[in-house]
C-alpha cells in the first residue's frame, strides 16, 4: 500500500488566517453598516506600472505572429532578462553574472524547490518571528528545525553565537513580520558564522526595494564572503506589485560550493528537470521593471506605500505605542499596549474601530504580545485606520 508523506500530518493548520477570516467575516454580518479596514493585508494594492503594462502587451502581440513567436523558454531564464537582473545588482556595487542569476515563478516556489540542493540531515535554523514558509517547507522533508527567537532586546536582529548548530540558516532582511533589516556589521557576522560552519545562508530579500538607509545592505552580496555561503531568492511581488502577474529570481553564485559539489551547477541542473521556464510574456513584463522607466515608475507605488507606513507610525508615536519597522519594510511591527495578547488586540481593534491587523502569535511563539500592521493599503483608508487608531490608543 502507498504510504503518503506523514510529515503532512506535523504542519500547523492555518489557523491564524482562517481566524482572522471567520472572526472578521462574522463582525461584518453582525454589523454590515461598518466598513472593516484591513491593515494586516501583505498583499499589494496599487496596479502594474506602465512599462510593464506595455512590454506585457506587446509580448502577447509577438504571441501571435510567426515570426515573434515563443515557444518553451529556456529553463532558468531568458538571458535578457538574467542580464538586466544582473545589472540591476551593480548599483549596489554587487558583481553578479547573468548566469548566477536564476528566474523563478516567485519567492515562495524557490523558497520551497531551493531545499533540493540539501540533504534531508541537515538541521534548519529559523529565526523567529517568521514568515511560515520556512517552516512548512522543512516539515515537509523531515528536516529538524531549530529556532532561534529575537526579541524588543535584540531589535528583533539576533545575533550568531557558537552554540547553534545548523547547516541552513534563514535570515529575511527586511524582515516579515517585524519589519526589522539587518546593518552590514550584523549582517557579516552572520556570513562569517556560515563560512566558518560550513552552512548555508537562504537570504530572503523579497523586501530590498523598501531601504532607505545606507546603512543596511540590499543584497547578502554586499557582505565580503557571502559569494561563498549564501543564496539570495528575491521577488518582483512588492517591488514590482507583481503578486498575482508571478516572477522572482534567485542568486545562486558560483564561488559556492559544499563537499566538492558547486551549487550553481546543482541548481542550474535541477531547473532544467523541475521546470519548463517561465512564461516568456511574463518575462518580457519583468525585464520592463529593470528599465530607466520601469525603475523610475515602480518608486511612484513605493512611495505611496512608504507614506502609508509614515501615516500609522505617526499614529503609533502619538499613542506612545513601541514598534519596530515601518522606515525600511512595509510592516510595522508592534507591541500590544497593555499587556494585551495578539488576539486579544485583534478583537479590540475590530470591534472599537473596526481595523484588522495580525496577531503576532502567527509568526512563531516569541510573536505573542506583538501585532503586525501592513502599509500596502489604500492611502484613504489607512488615513482613517490611523485616525481610529490615534483615538483608541491615545493617552
Ligand atoms: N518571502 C517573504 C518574506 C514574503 O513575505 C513573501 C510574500 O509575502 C514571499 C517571500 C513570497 O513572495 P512571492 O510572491 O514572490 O512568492
């Protein structure tokens, strides 16, 4: 008799989404004159900029003609595409070569399909809180995950010390939920752990485009030595507002390697029997984004996210409300005042203001207490979601 993956039986449902779902669906049927504004949202808000409204356009066009037509695409990208990519890194004095970079469907696949460069016997460090991704995923393969939790104390940025032992090492700067971005001092102390121990670094840097201060880097690459430990998996989703259009890349660089095997060589191997490529439109759309004009357009929704984040930390100041994040991420990670617990805030604001954000409990154990708030809203309505808030929590 086939014998399923059982680890399925180990994951968390979901629990807090549903949660938040039904409790916010029945307030709504209770009170259908009330208009509910959601600020935990991680999804965006503002539409696909012009450029790539066009360069989309255009590509479907070549669809149809014989001689622009595009069938498979090649497996790890179109090599213009890779190219601009590549570009895109020298602004951050970073060398990365075409061939280092690799063009996915979106974060969350490579996040997940990346795990089939490891064997299953290495140990996963998670520090939390965290995107569940990371998580789920290494559940899924049997891998034993340790956690490693941050705190108001640590700026919700720990630091390595010499009794963790792991081969993965998951750092997400800026991070989802907190908001929190690693500095390049903190930021190398991680990559000299890794060279030092032999493990590997998945930086996730879905939220680059958000820093404003020279201080912390945009790329893991910036760090001397992570060419030799670590992969960087980055996503158009927020940069871009490419949530439901789907494209992200990876770096895997070629100076990593592990027992004598390259990385980059590995993973270029893998892409050609786990993929097909991505669809060539939707490469074409991408390769607008890393445009003069494409570059200069996606600022204007940044921008409009960016005020949105400005908007509810005044609101927090105000209410002399703790909180990390909000200058260089769109999340805006709080703590509960009074001694509230995530849920407990979560009922108080829905049911006092009628705004809903997300319990801090979702993103591991050390998140209870704490309250992630989105900026990707509508600007309107997180006008009136932090003018609420300013009345309720005001002292
Ligand atoms: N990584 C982080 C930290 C995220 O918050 C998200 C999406 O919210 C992703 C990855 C997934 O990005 P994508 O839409 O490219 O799959």
């Amino acid at each position: 008799m086939l014998t399923p993956n059982m680890h399925y039986s180990e994951l968390k449902d979901s629990y807090l989404f549903n949660t938040i779902y039904r409790k916010t669906s029945e307030y709504q049927a209770a009170h259908p004159e009330e208009k509910i504004y959601r600020m935990g949202v991680g999804d965006v808000s503002r539409p696909l900029c012009e450029a790539v409204i066009q360069a989309l356009h255009e590509a479907v066009d070549d669809q149809a003609t014989m001689t622009h037509f595009h069938g498979y695409m090649p497996e790890s990208g179109a090599p213009e595409l890779r190219k601009a990519i590549s570009e895109y890194y020298r602004r951050f004095c970073v060398s990365v070569a075409a061939d280092e970079v690799f063009v996915s469907s979106g974060a969350c696949d490579d996040l997940g399909d990346i795990l089939e460069l490891f064997h299953r016997d290495n140990t996963v460090l998670v520090i939390e809180p965290a995107y569940p991704e990371y998580v789920d995923t290494n559940i899924l393969c049997g891998r034993k995950v340790i956690h490693l939790d941050s705190g108001e104390e640590n700026g919700f940025l720990p630091l390595p010390s010499e009794e963790i032992q792991a081969d993965i090492i998951y750092i997400c700067s800026p991070n989802n939920p907190t908001g929190a971005a690693y500095d390049r001092e903190k930021l190398r102390k991680w990559v000299d752990y890794a060279n030092r121990n032999g493990a590997v670094i998945l930086y996730d840097a879905a939220y680059e485009i958000f820093i404003e201060d020279p201080a912390i880097p945009h790329s893991i690459f910036e760090i001397p030595g992570a060419e030799t430990c670590a992969i960087e998996i980055c996503s158009l989703s927020k940069t871009a507002g490419f949530t439901g259009t789907r494209l992200g890349y990876t770096v895997v660089p070629k100076a990593l390697e592990r027992m004598g095997m390259n990385l980059n060589t590995m993973w270029a191997r893998n892409r050609e029997t786990r993929t097909n490529g991505i669809s060539y439109i939707l490469q074409k759309g991408a390769a607008a984004v890393f445009t003069p004009a494409g570059l200069a357009q996606i600022q204007k929704n940044i921008q409009v996210y960016k005020e949105n984040a400005r908007v509810l930390m005044t609101a927090f100041d105000r209410s002399g409300i703790w909180y990390c994040g909000g200058r260089n991420s769109p999340y805006i990670w709080l703590k509960c005042p009074e001694g509230m617990g995530g849920w407990e805030f979560f009922d108080h604001l829905l049911n006092q203001i009628q705004v809903v954000g997300i319990p801090g409990e979702g993103f591991g154990a050390c998140g209870k207490g704490y309250f992630r708030f989105s900026a990707f809203g509508d600007p309107e309505d997180t006008k009136e979601a932090a003018n609420r808030l300013c009345k309720l929590l005001g002292r």
